[in-house]
C-alpha cells in the first residue's frame, strides 16, 4: 500500500461553531456537505481535517479546569509550525481569539517547543517546531 495522505475526522458537536473556531487560526472552511450541514472539511494550505457532527469517532471530556489539565479525552494531534517564532505568534493569536491553551509554549527536553491548544469538544492540538529551527 501506498498513501497518497491522510485526512483525519474528529467528531463535533456542532459544525458551524467549528468551522468559526478553526477560523479563528486562519484555517479556512474548505467545503460542508448535508442540509444542516453536518460534515464538512477545514484546510489551511494542502491539510485537511474533516469535521463530522455528532458521528465517527468521540469527543474528549468537559473543558479542563485550569491550564496543564490535557487528560480528558478526545483526539490528539500535532501540527507543525516552521520555526519556534512560530509557535509563539501562534499561541499569541490563539489567546488573542479568546480560544483555549492549555499549556503555554515550552522548549522540551526533546527539541521541540510546543503549546497545547483545546479544542470545544475536547481534542488538543500540540503546536511545535524543532528547537533547532530557530
């Protein structure tokens, strides 16, 4: 087998506040499919990630209760940035949007700084760049 890519699917609760919320970042709706729209597909340059409401897959548990709380369910995903620079505008702008991180942009000690981002429904988005790439 030969991939040509992967386009993962996370379960939502409702798709139009998701599309918003992946806006908020400068993700774009790429496309919505039913009458309310209940799947639909966010892109930002050639990455797609399908939003299913209500179906394929589970969402993660309640908001955390303060920050570092990431044990609560949902998908997991990392997105990769270009430099540490990066990492920090992007977590900048998250907060700037009023969105969720729930830890703050920190070098570890593998090479890599990183926030973590919360979705509404659970899922956390790990923001990273290799340290190096400064």
């Amino acid at each position: 087998m030969k991939l040509k890519h992967i386009t993962p699917i996370l379960n939502v609760s409702n798709i139009v506040e998701s599309f918003a919320w992946f806006e908020k970042l400068g993700w774009k709706k790429g496309w919505d499919w039913g009458e309310p729209p209940t799947f639909g597909g966010v892109c930002n340059g050639h990455f797609e990630i399908f939003l299913c409401q209500d179906g394929q897959g589970s969402r993660g548990g309640p908001m955390p209760r303060h920050v570092g709380d990431d044990d609560t369910g949902g998908v997991w995903m990392s997105w990769w940035v270009a430099s540490p620079a990066e990492v920090d505008a992007t977590y900048q702008l998250a907060l700037d949007q009023g969105l969720i991180a729930t830890k703050p942009p920190t070098d570890e000690p593998w090479g890599v700084r990183e926030f973590h981002l919360r979705h509404p429904d659970g899922h956390t988005f790990r923001v990273s760049a290799g340290i190096e790439e400064q």
